[in-house]
C-alpha cells in the first residue's frame, strides 16, 4: 500500500476494515467459514461494504443442503457429490430451515433498487479443499472477486490441532485450507465472531487467546472491533437475523451462537438468565455470555493456514472420511504433543498481594 494512500485512512479502524477500504477491490465474497448461520453472521460487515462502494457476492457454506431448495435455483456446480445452487427471494425453502432463501428476500426489502439479490448455496459437510479451491475459482473467474472474506462464528477456525478441544475442525479448516491457496486475490481475511461461545464445543478460551497471540507473531492478526448496539452492522444483522426467524416460522431452527452475538451486543452477561432469543436450546448454566462476543477479530487467512496443522493435514484429502481420518491420524502423531484443557487464571490466582 502506498504511503501516502495509508495515511489517508482513519489511522484507529483496524487493520482488516483498511485492508478493505482499498479502493484496489472491487468485488468481495462473502461466506460462511465453517456451517450454520455463519454466512449470516457477515450482514455485520454488509453495510459497510455498501458504504465503501463494493460489489458483494454471498457464500452460504452451511448446513442446509441446496437439493432441498425448490425451483427457481439455478445449480451452478456439481462435482464429487458436491451441489451448489443460486437461490434467490423466489426460491422455495424447507419450511423450518432456508436462511439463504430468506435473506435474499430481505435484501430485496431493504435494496430494492438492487433486487433481485442472489446467494451460492452450498452444503458444509461434503466440500474437500479440492472441490471448495475448483468452486472458488469458478465463482472468482465469474463474478472478477478481489477478495474473499470468511465469517466464523465461535473461535473453532483459529485452533491447529494440537488444542485439547477443536470444535467442529474440519469444516473450517477446508474453507482456510482452499482459500488461501486461491491466487490471485489482492485480500483473502478471515472474520471470526461469537469469541467464547465454542466453550459449547469444547473450545478453550485460553486457547483460542493463545491462537490470536500466535498469530499476531506470524503477522496474520489483524485487528478487532468492538459492536455497540447502535452500530449500523449490528442493526442490520438483528433486523436480518430477525426476518429470517420469521421466515422459518416459531419451529423453525435458532442459532445458538447468533442469539450469543446478539444477547451479548445488547448487554447480557453470565450464565444465570437465558435471554429469550437462546430459549429454548440453551438453558441456565449452559452458556457464558460477555461482551467479547459481541467483537469482530480479523486475520490473515494465509497466516491462519500457515498455523494450521489440521489444514496440511487434509489439504489433498479427496473425501471427508479422507479428511476425518487424516484428522484423527494426525493428532495421534502428535501423542503427548496434543494439549490439556487450557484455561484462563482465577481472578485470585493473579491478584497482587503486597
């Protein structure tokens, strides 16, 4: 970046908000890292995009399964068992769970000058980094993308392999894996939100502290932002979080870590009281809800995938038993290597006594 065009930006935004500021990008796609809601979690992100003047094309990489959406969805890519569809407002969701097809629908509302708004939909849980690398390409050919951004919701995305607990690994280790082998892009950032609510999957907070540590070392940290409950992203991604559960009707399927992001943005803290919106999947005691969900953390994905055991691991993996198995060989490699449960130090342990 040039200096002078550096010093033309608010020096106190973080480093991945600058990065794309870059009036170099264009076009950026935006998906989910690992499943779930996580392509949703990116509407925080959206109308800053919009502000900044950027195209945005949208990744789901969830866990509903794009066979299941009905006409009008064109299938754009198929291989190896893997579908991807682009559905749009007129798509016909599963009853209970079609957030593609729902937030289509409240773009349209909310842009309508831009409708009709199209999202790639495609299943989690059967892309190895091949398959994921040929897609991207084809979207990144397609669609002229300068920059990929990965949304993850909880920390899982940031753990090597060696961690006592790892989440749901292998999801989000494809995507970094497959990712930052793209070439060439001008950015390829990874976005995590939703810090300590993996504590639900076995992830340390400790580690996953760790991790960000580490990768400030490698060069690969780049910045955080707190969400006040007035920020423009945090509104828009209530308001589109709330239209989709709407959508989905009072049966349909809840994000625990988006009631998280959402319980914690507007105040809640502790494990006592269950906010309405983690009722009914969470109970009290269940989960520790703190400010630092409510946080956007960027990174470098190249820096994240040079950290990443898990992702050498199944880089040429052609299946996802491929890739469970390499997962499971490769941490019993590491034998004694492999950590105990990390945790924060008590309040007590660490108070000066003199």
């Amino acid at each position: 970046m040039p200096e002078q065009e550096s010093l033309n930006r608010p020096s106190w935004l973080p480093g991945f908000l600058n990065r794309l500021a870059d009036p170099a990008i264009d076009t950026v796609l935006l998906c989910g890292c690992g499943g779930g809601f996580d392509f949703v979690h990116g509407m925080i992100l959206y109308p800053e995009l919009q502000r900044l003047g950027k195209k945005v094309i949208i990744g789901s990489y969830s866990f509903g399964r794009p066979e299941e959406i009905g006409e009008p969805a064109e299938t754009v890519f198929s291989q190896s068992g893997a579908v991807v569809k682009q559905v749009t407002g007129k798509s016909q969701p599963k009853p209970s769970y079609g957030p593609e097809v729902h937030l289509c629908r409240f773009l349209d509302s909310r842009f309508p000058q831009e409708a009709p708004h199209f999202i790639y939909a495609y299943y989690a849980r059967v892309f190895t980094v091949p398959l994921l690398s040929r897609f991207y390409r084809q979207l990144v050919e397609a669609h002229r993308i300068d920059a990929i951004v990965l949304v993850d919701g909880g920390s899982d995305s940031l753990m090597a392999g060696d961690e006592e607990g790892l989440g749901d690994p292998i999801e989000d280790a494809v995507s970094v894996a497959a990712v930052a082998g793209l070439e060439p892009l001008k950015e390829k950032l990874l976005i995590t939100i939703g810090f300590g609510a993996d504590r639900f999957n076995q992830v340390s907070d400790a580690a996953s502290l760790r991790a960000v540590a580490e990768l400030t070392r490698l060069g690969g940290y780049l910045g955080a932002l707190g969400l006040d409950p007035e920020s423009a992203g945090f509104q828009f991604y209530r308001s589109a979080l709330d239209y989709i559960q709407a959508g989905q009707g009072p049966g349909g399927f809840r994000s625990v870590i988006a009631g998280a992001i959402l319980a914690a943005g507007e105040g809640a803290f502790g494990s006592g009281q269950v906010p309405a919106r983690l009722q009914p999947r969470v109970g009290p005691g269940e989960m520790f809800l703190w400010p630092l969900m409510a946080m956007l953390w960027g990174f470098d994905v190249d820096r994240v995938a040079e950290r990443s055991l898990i992702c050498d691991w199944i880089k040429g993996c052609a299946t996802i038993p491929e890739c469970q198995a390499a997962l499971w060989e490769g941490r019993s490699r590491l034998g004694k290597g492999i950590r105990g449960v990390e945790n924060l130090p008590r309040h007590e342990e660490m108070r000066y006594e003199g």
